[in-house]
C-alpha cells in the first residue's frame, strides 16, 4: 500500500519527529545551565550562626544599703522599686544626741585650753592674765608659801652673816658657826625645792592637759564625721529592692542591711553559649540581638559585640554552657513611624552569633557523613 505525502504529514511518527527535536534543543540547553547552577550553588559560602539565649543585666552586683550609725529614724524614702540616683539621700537619722555630745565636748575643749594657757604662764611665774579660778588660787598658794620661804632664808642668810662675823672675832664657838651655817643651806634648799617641786607640778599638768586636749578635739573630729552617717546616700543610680520596710521614727541599728540598690549603669547582655560552640566565639565578634518584646520584623535588632567569655563552664539547668558578656550601644529601637521602645534591664532576647563560612558542598558532606560514617552511627 502507497502512502500519500499529505498524509504522511499528519501521522504520528511525524508529529513525534517533530516535537522531539524542540525537546531535544531546550534539553541539551537546560541540562549545561543545571549544572553550571549546581556548581555555583555548591560553592556558595553562607554564614552559619548559632542562636543563644540571653537577658539584658547590669555588669555589676546589687549594691546593699547599710547603715554605719545606729539612731532614730525621721526621714526615709527606701521604697521598693523607687530610682533613685547617685547620692539621693534616702534616710536621715536623729543627730540630737550627737549634737549635743558635741557640744559638751567643744565646751570641755575651751576650758582645757584657756587651763593650759594659765598653766603655761604659771610655770613662767607671771600672773597677768589668768582666767582659770583654780589656777588664780593655786598659784596665789604658791607666791604666798614662796615667801614665807623667802623670809626664812633671808633671816637665816643675816644670822649666818652674823655668826661667821662673831666666829671670825671669836666670840661664838665652832659649834654654833656650823650650827647657823647649816640652817642657812637649809633654807636656801627648802627655797629651791619648793620652787621645783611646783614647776615640776606644773610642768606634768600641762602634759596632761595637752594630751586631753589632743583626745577631746580627736573626739569631736570623729563625731563629725560621724555627722555625714547620719544622711544615708544612694550610692549608685538604680532601683530600690529587697526594702525591709522601714518607717519614721522606728530605730536602726548599726551594721542594718535595709535595702539593696540594682544598678541602671553599665548595662550588658549575657548570653548562654554550649560547650561545642564555645571555640568559635571570640572577643569583639559582632552579635545580633532579637529583644522578645519587639518584634525584629518591625523594631530591628539590637547590634552588640562580645566583649568577655567565661573562662569556666557553668551548669545551667542542668546543661553545661559557657556565660559571654556582650555589650550594646544603643538606649532604644525605633519602628518606621519613628515610635521608640526603650531597652531595660531584664529584657529576654536572642542571640545571634556568627560562627563561620561554609561552602553549601561542605555541609551536603557533612549531613552525608553523618549518615553513613560507621563511627558515628557507633557513637549515637
């Protein structure tokens, strides 16, 4: 049987003929481009990272509130969760007593001086000036026995002077010479004495007195330092917690803990790295925060760095992690529309690390290493 052209045409083979060779073209096309596509995608580097947990903290400890003097309390402000900043004073104490012991003290000081100043007169022997009644009196004591003393050695000296003249004329015998000689140096002794013993007196009081003096003004010096204890001060910025709930006019005692500060300065981020990880993390490397109560898709992330990793593993949950310290520069995030949401202490987030640059080849052979290497099928 003779096939017509026309109707050859318009068979099957002829129809498969045709379409084949258009499939054929866009084939050997398309298989080259796959390749080509494959082996760029094999070679493409791509960052891997590692998430981490982590919470915002200030890098110091809370700071406790202690008072260094024991007294009444009149005026307080240690509320829990109140800021404070540095050097807001938060309790004032009852100085009466303190002022009055101060007082009693300075007005001690003053008579000891003006005594000391008498008294460094007295050993001068001059009496212009003195203030002190009982120093009047006992220096008047003094001039009026020195006298009376005078007296006797001055009648002695003329009785010596007599005897001696008499004894040279021989008119007194040896006896009464030597006699008159020796009441004489007697008295003369008895001067001296007297004289010396006082300023000798004198001399220790005026020790005494400097040494009194010395404790009285070391005395008030330290009451008023004790002055400033009074004015119980925040001694950094932050929030009041752990208050025991003191009230005016209760009492607090020396060495009371009554409250504990938690600081708002030096805020850093701590985050939770395992121990198979820990080897990629270094100083400076550059983190990606993701803050739990803005959303990263609106509000951004919060860029930071490492800054401190801790030498020792910790056990945190009953996981063995390594802590790294992380610090941010910024105070806020801010949406499109230009609203601000403030970073505070205590904010959960999540962390992203850079580890390393892999190629995707690497990874396709480490994910079928995984699966067919017999040692670490052993191991799992």
């Amino acid at each position: 049987m003779k096939i017509k052209t026309d109707d050859f045409e318009h068979t099957i083979e002829n129809l498969y003929a045709k379409n084949n060779s258009q499939f054929l073209t866009i084939y050997s096309i398309s298989l080259p481009l796959i390749a080509i596509l494959l082996t760029i995608t094999c070679l493409t580097n791509i960052d891997i990272s590692i998430q981490s947990r982590g919470i915002i903290r200030s890098s110091g400890e809370n700071i406790p509130i202690t008072s260094l003097q024991s007294g009444r309390i009149i005026y307080q402000k240690v509320v829990p969760n109140l800021a404070v900043n540095k050097n807001d004073t938060l309790l004032i104490l009852d100085s009466k007593e303190n002022k009055n012991e101060k007082n009693r003290l300075e007005k001690e000081l003053k008579l000891k001086k003006s005594i000391l100043a008498d008294l460094t007169q007295v050993v001068q022997l001059k009496n212009s000036s003195l203030v002190n009644v009982s120093i009047q009196e006992d220096y008047y004591r003094y001039i009026t026995h020195f006298k009376e003393l005078e007296l006797k050695s001055d009648q002695a000296q003329l009785k010596f002077n007599r005897d001696q003249f008499l004894f040279q004329e021989n008119a007194i015998p040896l006896i009464e010479y030597e006699r008159s000689k020796f009441e004489n140096e007697i008295a003369k002794e008895v001067s001296k004495g007297f004289i010396k013993d006082n300023l000798t007196r004198w001399q220790f009081d005026i020790k005494e007195i400097s040494k009194e003096i010395i404790n009285i003004s070391n005395e008030i010096d330290k009451i008023t330092l004790e002055k400033n204890n009074y004015f119980i001060k925040a001694p950094i910025t932050g929030h009041i917690i752990n208050s025991i709930g003191l009230t005016e006019n209760s009492n607090l005692l020396n060495g009371q803990v009554m409250a504990q500060i938690s600081p708002n300065e030096n805020l850093i981020i701590e985050c939770v790295i395992s121990p198979k990880n820990i080897g990629y993390i270094k100083t400076s490397q550059l983190v990606k925060f993701n803050l739990d109560t803005f959303n990263h898709n609106q509000w951004g992330s919060l860029s930071g760095y490492v800054i401190e990793i801790d030498k020792n593993p910790r056990i945190i949950n009953n996981e063995m992690v390594f802590v790294v310290r992380c610090a941010y520069s910024q105070q806020d995030l801010m949406l499109q529309n230009g609203v601000k949401g403030k970073i505070i202490k205590g904010m959960t987030l999540t962390g992203n690390f850079f580890l390393v640059k892999r190629m995707i080849i690497d990874l396709l052979f480490d994910r079928v290493d995984d699966w067919i290497n017999p040692n670490k099928l052993k191991t799992t």
